[in-house]
C-alpha cells in the first residue's frame, strides 16, 4: 500500500514520552496489532516538522477538508 492510498483499517494512536527517554508513537489498529515506534527526541521533532510540511501542502492544492469533511481523524488517547 502507498501513501497516497485509501485504506479502511481503523487505528488508535498514542503519542508521549517513555522512561527510557524516547518519544513513542504507538498506534493499535484492528485485529490485534499494536505497533510501538521508539525515536530519539531530534527524530520526534523532524516528524513534527513533516506533518506540519504535508499539512500545508495539503492547504496549499486546496484539499483542506477540515473537521467537517473527509476520513474521520484517528483517535488519540
């Protein structure tokens, strides 16, 4: 699957710090799969970068469906 395919697997996501000193992203999606990603404080910070990046180029072709269209967002607990 790419990244710009469609997909109708649901996903929770979590975002936070660990005691070991990393930033996890733990997602938990239908069918039992729990995915922990571990990163370094600097690695947590370039993906903020390049979501914030594909956020504004997503403004920018005027795809911006907002809260009130699209795929619902995932849930962060």
């Amino acid at each position: 699957m790419g990244i710009d395919k469609e997909s109708e697997i649901a996903a929770n996501l979590q975002i936070g710090p660990t005691s070991a000193g990393m930033v996890r992203i733990y997602i938990e999606a239908d069918g039992g799969v729990e995915l922990p990603l571990d990163f370094e404080p600097e690695e947590a910070e370039e993906i903020a970068e390049e979501l914030r990046a594909a956020a504004e180029a997503v403004r920018a072709m005027g795809n911006d469906k907002g809260p009130a269209g699209g795929k619902p967002k995932p849930r962060r607990k």
